[in-house]
C-alpha cells in the first residue's frame, strides 16, 4: 500500500485523536479532551483556515454558527460504548458524521469493473464502519437502484451507528436516465422507494441531486419538508445548486448540507457557495475530492479508461490534458513525500482544513484506501503548506473541464 501514514493510523484516526472542541456555544459538543490520546499522535487537521493561517476571523456575517473565532470544532464521540471512539464533523442542523465520509457510487458505477465481486463490496462497507466511518453516500441513479440495495444490506446490521444519504432528482425509466425530474410527486415516489431499497424506516439525509429548472426550489424544499413532517427523511440537502438556490431552499426548510465537486483541482464553490454555507450554517460535503483519483497521482497520462469508466468522457481526463495536469499532481506528491503521506491524503488533508464543517466523502472499492483516505485527518497542514497549496492551480493551471457539456449544463443553477 502506497503510504506512511495508515490504516494503523486510520482506526486511531477516527478512533483515537486529539478531541478539542473550542465551540463554546455548540451543544453537540463539549470540551473533549481525552486523557488516553498518546502525546505522539500527530495532530488532528481540523482547524479553520483562520486558525491555521493566524488572519483575521470572518466578519460574523459570514461566521458558520458553528464555528467560533479562529476556532476549531472537532470532537471525539465518546458517548457509544459500543463502537470506536469517533473523530466527527457537525454539519448543518446538528447532523453528526465521522470527519471522512464514504462515497458509494463506484462500487455500482463510475469506474469500470469493480476489483471484486459484490460480497467484497460489502466488506469494504463493513471494514470502513469498523475504522468508525460513519457517513455513507449514495443515490438512487446510482446503478441505477443496486447501490442503494449494496449499501443498505451492508449497512443494515450496523443500521444505528451510521448516517446514510441517498438522493432523488432523475427521471429513470427502464434503468434509463432520461433527465431530470424533482416534482413533489417524484420525490414522495422516490423517498419510498429509497427507503425499501436502504431498509431503513428515515432516509438519514435526502440530497436533491440535480437543481430541476421545471420545479421552483421552494416546492422542492416544501415537498422535502412534508417528508421531513411525516418521520420518512431527517434531513434536506443539495447538490451542486447555486448560492441564490440554497438560500431559497433553506428559507422553506433548513438545509443541512450542500454536496458539490470541490478540490485542489476544483474551486467552483469557493466564491459565492462556502459564503453562503458560512452565514446560513449548513454544512458542506465535497465530492469526488480526489478528483476522481487523479489527485492520487494514480491516474497519468498513460492510463487506459475501461469501458464504463467515466473518466472516458472528461475533457480533464483526456491523455493530452491528464499531461499537461500532472504538473500539478507532481507537486502534491513532493509534499507528501516530505510529510510521509501520501499524495491522496494531502488533498484530503487540504480540504478539511478549508473549515470545520466540511466533510469529503473520497469514493474507494477497496479496503486498505478507505483506510489511507480516513488516515487524512491525522495529517497537519502549516500556513505556509496551506498558502502554497491554495495557489497551486492557479499557479500551475488546470487543463480541461470537469464535466462535459451536457453535464456542465446541469451544475450551479
Ligand atoms: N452529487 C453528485 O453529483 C456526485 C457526483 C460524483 C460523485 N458523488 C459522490 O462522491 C463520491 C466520491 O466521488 P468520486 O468517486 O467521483 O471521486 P473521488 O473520490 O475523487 O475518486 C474516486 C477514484 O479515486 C480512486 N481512489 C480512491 N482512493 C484512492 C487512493 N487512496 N489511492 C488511489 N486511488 C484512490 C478510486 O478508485 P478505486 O475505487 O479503485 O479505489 C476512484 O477511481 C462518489 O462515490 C459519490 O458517492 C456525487
């Protein structure tokens, strides 16, 4: 396994870590503070740029509610005997969730040929609940339909530790994707049928997957609402709707978290998203935050996509822009050399120090990366590693689109 700092690191990750939480006015957490954590650890990354970087705290406009000045938010959940002791994230509405999260999608689709059949899936799922990880992603397009099936019999055994998100949004027929469709009535449908295929009585949080432009957000958000009112969802989020959206969303019914592509490669959110999440204090998940693996360093320019592999269709991902990309990727891995990580977690490392709320959810069908990705949190980033890092795609430039056309098409409404 290509790593210093692992899985021996991961299970204490999340289950060992130095628990700090100098949010005074958050009642999810006290001060933590565990007098078992080995003065050795490294320590944990949860800190706020403000508190990394030493600048002058956000206005309190733009202060996420749970976030003191220059402050950090990162507690162990020491209340469960019966489970690891958990390194967790706060995001909007009280939501608790393990600092890295799981994303599912690639296990039914994305990537190609899974590296084992669907039994080691359900392992790979098992094994990250058994390193604490609490915060799983799937949707109903994903399959479609057999992701939420994988997740929910792997995870029903363990069904009270864990949060699980699925999303609804996608009109489907005959296991076709045939656009978008968020009417009320379509999410009722999907809520059920989500619920049966989870085998869960409260989809634990419900993401509208695609902003519809056919369907007003507040009717979106209201039909959520009514979900919400009647015990078969817990709690509202979005993906990759644009700031004016999510506040409209959140004045119908409170939105928890916001879940769109961030990344060292992907910046979209930072200009009038995060700002928003910060004043309204929803929480924010990045997904592909290994920029679907390139930012492992483990997709070059000689990589061959098989059939089924997205990245196949990815201006970023074409041979001639996945060279002029590697620049980037290069620089990563020097940092991870000096820092004995690797190039994979100092991305993940660099993402949860943007803020405390933020919760990235790294996709992997094999065991020992969920581990090295959870490992992340234990990778401590300085002002000045961070600085250089924030600038480095600008510096170094990205070549290519993260989406196609069409897909493009679909993001920021
Ligand atoms: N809301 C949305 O529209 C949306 C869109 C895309 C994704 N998502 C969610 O976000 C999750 C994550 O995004 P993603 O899977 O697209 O991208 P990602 O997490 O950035 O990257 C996944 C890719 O990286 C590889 N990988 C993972 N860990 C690695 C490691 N430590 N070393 C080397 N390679 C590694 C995986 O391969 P292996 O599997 O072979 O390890 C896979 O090819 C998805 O699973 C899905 O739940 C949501």
């Amino acid at each position: 396994m290509n790593k210093k700092i692992t899985a021996a690191t991961a299970a204490g990750l999340m289950a060992s870590a130095i628990a700090r939480c100098s949010n005074a006015g958050c009642s999810n957490h006290g001060p933590t503070a565990r007098d078992s954590t080995p003065a050795t650890l490294p320590v944990v990354v949860e800190r706020t740029r403000a508190a990394t970087m030493e600048i002058t705290p956000a206005p309190d406009s733009n202060r996420h509610p749970h976030t003191t000045p220059g402050g950090v938010h990162t507690a162990v959940n020491t209340n469960r005997k019966e489970e690891p002791n958990m390194h967790t994230r706060t995001l909007g509405q009280g939501l608790q969730v393990s600092a890295i999260g799981l994303g599912c999608m690639g296990m039914s689709m994305g990537y190609g040929p899974n590296p084992g059949d669907r039994q080691a899936m359900m392992g790979v799922l098992r094994g990250a609940v058994d390193i604490g990880i609490t915060f799983f992603d799937t949707a109903e397009v994903y399959g479609p339909f057999v992701n939420e099936e994988l997740v929910g019999e792997a995870l029903a055994p363990v069904r009270e530790r864990v949060v699980i998100a699925t999303k609804f949004g996608m009109k489907i027929d005959n296991g076709k994707v045939l656009g978008l469709d968020s009417t009320p009535e379509r999410i009722r449908q999907v809520a059920d049928e989500s619920l049966r295929r989870l085998r869960v009585d409260t989809l634990d949080l419900f993401y509208q997957h695609r902003v519809d432009p056919n369907v007003p957000i507040e009717d979106v958000a209201g039909a959520v609402g009514e979900l919400i009112q009647a015990g078969k969802v817990r709690h509202f989020g979005l993906s990759e709707a644009s700031a004016a959206t999510i506040r409209a969303a959140h004045a119908v019914q409170p939105v928890t978290a916001v879940q769109s592509e961030y990344s060292l490669w992907t910046r979209d959110p930072e200009p009038e998203v995060l700002p928003t999440l910060a004043e309204l204090g929803i929480g924010f998940v990045p997904f592909s935050p290994l920029g679907k693996g390139f930012l492992t360093g483990s997709v070059t320019s000689s990589t061959t996509f098989s059939d089924g592999d997205v990245r196949a269709t990815i201006p970023r991902f074409t041979a001639e822009n996945r060279a002029a990309n590697q620049a980037l990727v290069d620089h990563i891995g020097n940092l991870a050399t000096s820092k004995q990580a690797t190039t994979g977690q100092i991305a993940l490392a660099w993402l949860l120090a943007q803020q405390p709320w933020i919760v990235p959810i790294p996709g992997t069908r094999r065991r020992e990366r969920v581990e090295e990705n959870a490992a992340s949190t234990t990778i401590a980033l300085s002002a000045d590693e961070l600085a250089d890092l924030d600038a480095l795609a600008a510096r170094v430039g990205v070549q290519g689109d993260r989406y196609n056309e069409h897909h493009m098409a679909l993001v920021g409404r």
